[in-house]
C-alpha cells in the first residue's frame, strides 16, 4: 500500500515533517542500544516507491521479511526499510528521539541522515 494514501487520509498538521516508525525489533533489549526505530521525511515518503508491505506475493507478509508490516522505501539503502512496524507517528523533530540521527543504526552506527541510491 502507497505511504502516501495513508497520509492523504491522515491530513498530517503543518507541522509535521516526519515520520517515525517503532518497531517490534529485539535489538533494543541490548543494554545500551535503545529503542529499535527509523524516521524519514514526509516528502520521502509521499513518492511512489515508499510502501507499507502487509503481504507478500498474495500471502501475509512472513515474520522473517518484517511481519506485521514493513516500510519499503525503492529509492533508499536496505537499512531505512523498517520491518516489524509496531506504530507510526507524525512528528515535528526528530532531535529528541534516541541520538538524534533519525534512526538506531544512524544513531549508533552514524550513518548519514540521507541514504539515496
């Protein structure tokens, strides 16, 4: 499903500017990692190559490729496409939220906050 008809129907406030996704990922039970999450802009994610995966193939999407739901983002690096999508929430900033970088592995990892192909 295109990111960009859920956005349509949520009308995002003006202040908005992103969106970050929590996940039900088990890294963040690492002492000292965090909470597992990803962000990226709403322009990002109103292009046609940012979907939301909920099956695979006709069939519901399987735990190992990111059941319940998986962001898929076409024009970016693997590591931005979240999977096992708990909640997504509009948000203004993301400097607040773990390092700062917009995502766990650009928080611990320090990726650059734009991932293009």
């Amino acid at each position: 499903m295109s990111l960009n008809a859920i956005l349509d129907r949520c009308r995002p406030a003006p202040l908005a500017r992103y969106i970050l996704f929590r996940t039900f990922d088990d890294k963040w039970e690492e002492p000292g990692h965090g909470e597992y999450y990803g962000v990226i802009d709403l322009g990002l994610a109103r292009t046609p190559q940012t979907l939301l995966a909920y099956d695979m193939n006709g069939q519901p999407l399987p735990t190992d490729f990111g059941a319940p739901l998986r962001l898929r983002l076409e024009s970016q690096l693997g590591y931005k496409m979240v999977k096992w999508i708990r909640s997504m929430e509009l948000i203004a900033s993301y400097d607040d939220i773990g390092a700062g970088y917009g995502g766990w592995r650009a928080d611990l990892l320090h990726y650059g906050r734009l991932a293009p192909i």
